[in-house]
C-alpha cells in the first residue's frame, strides 16, 4: 500500500513498516516526520529564532531512504500537474534543490503517516489536502 506513493519503493515501505508499525503512535504527518528527523531544528536566542536545518533525530537509516526517494521522485512530480508538482515548482523557483529535497522527504513522511491511518492506497489527488503544508 506505501509502495503507491511516489518516491516509496519496496525498501522504504517495508523499512516504515517495520519501524513505524501503526500510525495512530503519532497524532499527526508532522510528528512523523519530526520522528524522523525531516522538520527544521529551531533555536531561538533573544526572541529571534533561528532555523539552521534538519534535526537529524530518528532513525538515520530511514531518514536517508526517504529522503534519497523524494531525490528520484523530484524530476517526475516537478513536471506533473497534480498540486504537489505545483507545491514543488513554487518551491523549486524561491529555494535550493536539496531544500526542496528535504521538503519533499517531509511531505512524502506526511502522505505516509496518511495512508498507514486510513488504510487506503495513496491517488494523486485524494491524499493531498489532507497532507498540505
């Protein structure tokens, strides 16, 4: 079923499987995604924060996975029509590649956590409002 989602292959599937197990542990995509390691590290000094990067929290392995299929998925969903290629090329015009990398492994994390909970296969466009960002 995770297999259906763009830039989850067998390995990523069966790894979140495995790892993850039942989705309802997280209360939503983000908290996966966080669990993860995918969402940005906040340090605020003086009541001005600061987001340096990705917290590299989580299991490293799966973090590297998914993130490695958001960078093949990338060229295919940027041409695509459906909003997540729309998301994508907006994102692609105002920051770097591998940011938007990072931001797409996030989304796929998100769309994850939403197909373990409702059972369903993911569609192009019957997950995506449920998962925007």
């Amino acid at each position: 079923m995770l297999a259906t989602i763009p830039g989850i292959g067998p390995l990523n599937a069966t790894a979140l499987v495995a790892t993850v197990g039942d989705a309802s542990t997280f209360g939503r995509g983000r908290d996966l995604a966080a669990w993860l390691g995918l969402v940005l590290r906040q340090m605020t000094t003086g009541g001005k924060p600061k987001l340096p990067g990705i917290t590299k929290r989580g299991n490293g392995y799966l973090r590297k996975m998914i993130i490695h299929g958001a960078r093949a998925a990338l060229p295919v969903l940027s041409k695509s029509a459906s909003p997540i290629g729309e998301w994508l090329r907006g994102l692609l015009g105002r920051a770097h590649k591998n940011k938007a990398i990072v931001a797409l492994a996030a989304k796929l994390a998100r769309i994850v956590w939403t197909v373990l909970q409702s059972g369903r296969p993911y569609k192009d466009n019957s997950l995506d409002s449920v998962v925007r960002a």
